[in-house]
C-alpha cells in the first residue's frame, strides 16, 4: 500500500512538471525589455527641425518601430522643434545649440554625447533660401560634429502642388552632407517613389494643406529613419496605427481663406490615429528601403571618389 502511495505521488509530481512546461511553452512571447537587454545597442538622436519632424511624433513612431524587436538598436532621444522655423533660427534661438553642446541624460542619471543629430530645415529653404541654408546648416553640422555627433539631414519633400522641386531639394540637402559630413535620410526621394506609381495603389501622402504629412507620410518618413539609423531594412515590420500632422481650427481657417474653393470633408480633417492595411504599409516599407539603398550607393560612390583624389 505504501509503494502505491508512493507511485501514484511520483506520477502526481510528472504530470504537474510536465503541465507547467506546457504553459511555458505555450504562453505569448513578452515584449523584450529593451531599455535593460544586453543584446540591444542604445543610440542617442537629438532631433532638431518643426512640423515636419514633430508630425506623429516622427521620433516617436521611429522608436516604436526599433523595439519591435526585429533590429537590435533601440532610440532614445531629445528634440528641439519650432512650427515654421528652419536653421537660422536654431542656430540664433540658441536652444538646439545648447541640446547639440549638453548631449543626453536619461531618467537613471546617464548622460553622454549625442550619437545622431537630425537636421531639418524649413520646407522652402532649400527652395528659395539656399545661402542661408547653407550657411546656417554648417553651424549646425559642426555643432554636431564638435561633440562627436553624425549629422543626418532631413531631406524633405516637395509640396503637392509644386513636384518639380523635388529634386532641388535633394540636391541642396546632399550639398551639405557632402560639404560638411554627415547622411542625407532621404525622405523626399521616398515620397517621390509612392508618387510615381500612385495610380496604382492610391495612398495620399499629404494632409488636405499640399505639405504636411498624413498617417501614411508619417509612416514613411518614420521608416526611411528606421532604415538610415539601423542600416536595415523596414519591410516586415508590423506598427499599423500611426497620428498624421495634426491641424488647428486657426491654421485651417488660414488655409482657407488663400484656397476659397477648397472644400473639406470631416476624413480630410481627422487628426486621429489611423490604422494602415498591411498593403500599403509593405508598399511604403519598401519605397523607403528602395530610397535608403539608392542614397547608401550614392555615399559611397562620392566616398570613393574622394579618396582616388587624395590618393597619391
């Protein structure tokens, strides 16, 4: 009687070891801790630009893309933003200088340099303002570099209207990281791509003002980052709910007093978050890698060329 005490005992205690590895294994993966994973690499980006940068939040949704867990860098970062304001005026507001100069602290007392510093200008600025913009990009590029910071220029998009400046724009931005060092996150060239095949697809880059970014923009934008921070692809990442650039009843009533004949629906002024189908974030994910790569190529041509001038 004892041995079959005994037996039926042992046999209690396999089967609870055996159930409990069964939950394990059977249980959802948890999200990855990553502030505290030692297979994951912090980078610190000090993004400094206006509206273009802060629709969405950008950072925010670049961060959240990184701790999907599919790439083993993880963002932090510090922002200096102004709605309407380009270099000159972080150069001579003094702020950004001083984020540039401080570098980061997080919240357990760390603090070091910057590892990025993103520079955007005003949307015109490499449209109409091209002396100023180089002149005030170089201080702010050299701000970054004195600290050991890479700078990565913002290049911007075209406004709807006015598509033919595209490549002005690029050309201006890939002046400056050619000039004072540095990469371009070309994301103008991403929205250029959407836009040559948008009979195809239909997907609206634009809020219903021809220049700030709906969720789709934002989405793009937040992935041609991902993809110049990481060196890696975005296609196959899973975010879907992005916030576009959110308006304002003044900014919109100005908006429509210049463009009388504009009539907006209550989808045109929607700030919310929206969630994108699976086809057009892949669309938008590999318009992004496609751009990202041409701009790699295009580095490394002109590294190549320089060193065949300097070499002996």
């Amino acid at each position: 009687m004892q041995q079959q005490r005994q037996r039926f005992a042992l046999l209690t205690l396999l089967m609870i070891i055996i159930l409990g590895s069964a939950d394990l294994l059977a249980a959802p993966k948890q999200d990855r801790d990553t502030k505290h994973d030692p297979q994951t690499e912090t980078i610190h980006v000090l993004w400094v630009g206006n509206s273009y940068s802060f629709a969405g939040p950008l950072p925010n949704v670049v961060q959240t893309l990184m701790t999907e867990g599919k790439t083993k860098y993880r963002m932090e970062f510090g922002k200096s933003f102004m709605g309407g304001k380009g270099y000159k005026y972080h150069v001579e507001d003094g702020k950004a200088m001083k984020k540039i100069a401080e570098g980061w602290k997080d919240e357990d007392g760390n603090s070091g340099a910057w590892d990025y510093v993103v520079l955007q200008n005003k949307s015109w600025g490499p449209v109409s303002q091209q002396d100023e913009m180089r002149e005030y990009g170089k201080i702010l590029a050299d701000a970054a570099q004195a600290v050991g910071a890479e700078p990565i220029y913002y290049c911007t998009w075209a406004k709807r209207h006015h598509p033919e400046q595209a490549q002005t724009i690029f050309d201006v931005y890939q002046e400056l990281a050619d000039t004072n060092g540095g990469k371009v996150a070309p994301a103008g060239q991403a929205w250029k791509l959407v836009y040559e095949t948008a009979d195809k697809h239909g997907i609206e880059l634009y809020r219903f003002d021809r220049s700030h970014p709906s969720s789709w923009g934002v989405y793009l934008n937040a992935c041609v980052f991902y993809a110049t921070l990481t060196g890696e692809s975005p296609v196959g990442l899973k975010l879907r709910k992005v916030s576009p650039w959110k308006t304002t009843e003044r900014y919109t009533k100005a908006h429509l007093k210049n463009r009388p004949g504009l009539k907006l629906t209550e989808k045109d002024l929607y700030n919310g978050e929206r969630t994108l189908s699976k086809k057009e974030i892949n669309l938008l994910q590999k318009a992004a890698w496609k751009a990202v790569q041409s701009q790699q190529k295009l580095s490394e041509s002109e590294k190549k060329r320089e060193a065949e001038t300097v070499a002996p």
